[in-house]
C-alpha cells in the first residue's frame, strides 16, 4: 500500500509529504504553481530547503 500523504508547512504555506524506501516526497502550491521535492532527507529538511526558493 502507498503511504497517506501527512500535512507538513512550507515556510506560510501548507503542504504534504510521503516517505517511502528511504525517500521523501513534500509538495506544495503558491499562486497557482505547484511545487515538489524529492530526496533522501527527512520532511523537515526538504522543508526548510522548501521554504527558502
């Protein structure tokens, strides 16, 4: 089964991670565009990366 996304923020945003066989996926929107990042970090890393483009 694929893992239910959980909330995580982006900066003001809110947005949402999966983690799965050793990789993190947290995706989020601002004005209209949609956002991702994959890696080998934890959530809270790919969103302080997140929050600073």
């Amino acid at each position: 089964d694929d893992p239910a996304p959980k909330p995580m923020a982006v900066g003001k945003l809110d947005g949402k991670y999966v983690t799965s066989a050793g990789q993190t996926l947290l995706s989020w929107n601002d004005n209209g565009l949609n956002f991702t990042l994959v890696g080998d970090l934890p959530a809270k890393e790919l969103a302080h990366i997140a929050s600073a483009l």
